[in-house]
C-alpha cells in the first residue's frame, strides 16, 4: 500500500511539473556536485552572484530573517547570531543567483525529508556552522563529530545571544543521501522556538499539522512570531495554520511552504481570509525570496 501510493503520487507530479515530488526522495541527487549540476540557484561551495540574501550584518538592534524560499530561512540576530532553518537553498523558489550566507553559526534541521535537509551538510561544510536536530537525523548526516548536535524534543542549545529550544511536530521524517538509496528512520520531526535576547521569540515549525500542544509551546515560550507552513497536502493549509496561529497567540505569521510545487496550493491571502473569519488578531507577513526583513 505505502509503495503504491508512493508511486501514484510521484507519477501525478511527475505529469505536471516534469520533476520527482515525494516526500522523503530527493527530487535530485543530494550531493553538493549533483546539486551544483541539475540547479541555478546554488552550487555546493555557494555561489558566485548578487550580494544578497548572504546573512551580511543585522541592522543594529534588530533581529533580520531571509526566506529562501519553501521551509527556508537565514535568520541574524542583535548579538551576531546567524542560525539557517531547513536549508533546501536551491527550491524552486529560491533567489535566484543569490549567494549563499558567508557565516553560519547553526543549521536547524526540522527533519528528515529531502526539501528540508536539503543543502544542510554542504552548507556545514562551507561555514563550519554546527547542525541541529534529532539524533536520529544527525547520525545519519555523516557530519564531523564536531559540528553535530544531535538532541530530541525538550533539549535546549545556546548559540551567542539565541536560545534554541526543540519541540514537538506532527509529520514523519526519514532520509535518503540520494534517490538510489533506501530510506532511513530519520528520528522524530521537530520545530524550533528560538528565543532571542533583546529581540522576538521566534517558532519554527517544520512540517506540521495543528495539534493541541501548540498551547503548551505558547504558555511554556511565548513566541511572538510563528514561520508556518500553509500549502497543505503534506502540511497545513491556511485553515488549520490559522487554527494554529489562535493556539500558538502570536502576534505575526510568516507563511512558508506553498507555491513551490502544484500540490503546495494554500497562499497567505487564504491564511489572512482564515484569520479574519476566526476574528483573529495575528497579521500576516508574507516575505519576498532573498529580502532581509527586520522583526
């Protein structure tokens, strides 16, 4: 059954986008080389292009975050921090001919699947940035001892003036280093609250449906600014990321994870139509691919 419906599902995109869309098997091959070879967007060693979307300095005082596109983001905080979430760099979406960040201090992993490990271990590579996640995961990486951070939901990790915090999520996660080979346990899927000195409180939620734990993440880290995804189909879609907006109580949502594939169809209109109808107070921010944006 699993296999079939594997199957059904890569076909159907297949027919209309011309690429591999399943969750867990890569759409290409995962390593650098590869990457550099089948995508405009970034070689393995970063690329050579436009100064923007690097994680250059904060504006004083304020915490900056960068989409890249789907799940990913380059955040910079008021104390220097640089923290890289699920950094699939070369998306459909990504900025083109953007170079990649100069300075990485740590790569949050939120699980697994191909479009979110993405160009993790390259990255890890360029920068010397540590990389968090579930054990699992990290294990599976082949990462130099030295920069994996393997812990599980409940562990916490300082990084200068950001406070990393794992939660739970409600999705799968397992990993192939490229398409040919099997499938492994990747460990459980995560989120990520980060809480930045003298700036917001952010939540990361990787790949999630709502689920009634998410009141517990407000009570227990108030954040303040939640990066939801809103595409649906393997995801929330802007229904249930609006349901968790009024459990999380935050003030603003970054929409993420729509629009890259056919199956992604959820926008941030959508969401903000949701919110309205739910008489929720939380303001939409959609953010532009490559664009610094201050919080």
């Amino acid at each position: 059954m699993r296999t079939n419906l594997k199957a059904v599902v890569v076909g159907a995109v297949l027919g209309v986008t011309g690429v591999a869309f399943a969750q867990g098997t890569p759409a290409a091959p995962a390593s650098p080389k590869a990457a550099a070879a089948t995508s405009k967007a970034a070689p393995a060693k970063g690329p050579v292009g436009p100064k923007t979307a690097t994680g250059a300095e904060a504006a004083s005082g304020k915490t900056e975050v960068t989409w890249w596109g789907h799940a990913a983001f380059v955040v910079k905080t008021p104390g220097g921090a640089v923290l890289a979430f699920d950094p699939w760099l070369t998306n459909p979406k990504a900025p083109q001919g953007a170079t990649w960040p100069e300075a990485v201090d740590a790569i949050l992993v939120s699980h697994g699947h191909f479009d979110h490990v993405g160009e993790t271990k390259a990255l890890a590579q360029k920068t010397n940035a540590k990389v968090y996640g579930s054990f699992e995961l990290i294990s599976l990486l082949g990462l130099p001892e030295a920069q994996s951070m393997g812990g599980n939901v409940g562990g916490t990790f300082q990084v200068k003036d950001a406070t990393i915090h794992f939660v739970e999520a409600v999705h799968s996660s397992s990993y192939q280093a490229d398409p040919k080979s099997p499938s492994h346990y990747a460990g459980a899927p995560m989120g990520f609250v980060v809480e930045i000195a003298n700036g917001p409180t952010l939540y990361h939620s990787g790949d999630t449906g709502p689920f009634q734990s998410m009141a517990l993440i407000a009570e227990q880290f108030k954040p303040t600014v939640a990066l939801l995804p809103i595409g649906g189909h393997f995801t929330m879609g802007p229904n249930e990321a609006a349901l968790a907006a009024r459990l999380l109580k935050v003030k603003t949502v970054v929409p993420m994870h729509y629009g890259t594939f056919p199956a992604l169809t959820g926008t941030p209109d959508a969401l903000t139509a949701a919110l309205k109808k739910a008489k929720g107070t939380t303001k939409v921010l959609p953010l532009e691919p490559g664009k610094a944006t201050p919080l």
